[in-house]
C-alpha cells in the first residue's frame, strides 16, 4: 500500500540512483527499487534510505553478500 508522505520529490528521484550498481530507481510503494538486481530501499517520511546494507533484498539472496557476487559485473565500487 503506497502512502502519499512516503511519495519521494521527482526533482530527487531524478538526481538519485542505487548505490552498488549505479541503476535507476523507481518507486513501488514504500520503497526505492533499482533496475538492477532489485534492491528495495526503504522510504520513511519521504525520505529514501539509500545504504545498501538496510536494503531489502531480492528473492534469491539470503545476503548482501552474495548478492554482490551474483551482481559483481555491474557493481560500482
């Protein structure tokens, strides 16, 4: 269920994008989704949380870790 305060300014999400693998986000609900592997970034407030360990991760990927190993091609470091 999407809420209208978590709703993140376009100006920002213009501006923003994740943070391992450089991929444009868009927003679903209450979160931030990368186009790349699917990381969700929580929004509080309407204020997205971008720190990759706090992110939700992917169906598949029990850790960070080895979704850094399955995603290492497109990762920025």
């Amino acid at each position: 269920m999407s809420d209208n305060t978590n709703k993140v300014d376009p100006a920002v999400m213009d501006c923003i994008v994740c943070p391992l693998t450089r991929s444009k986000l868009k927003q679903e609900g209450n979160f931030l989704v990368s186009e790349v592997g699917g990381l969700k970034y929580p929004v509080v407030n309407g204020i997205p949380a971008m720190l990759a360990d706090e992110a939700e991760l992917p169906e598949g990927f029990a850790t960070l870790d080895e979704f850094k190993i399955a995603f290492k091609d497109q990762i920025v470091e």
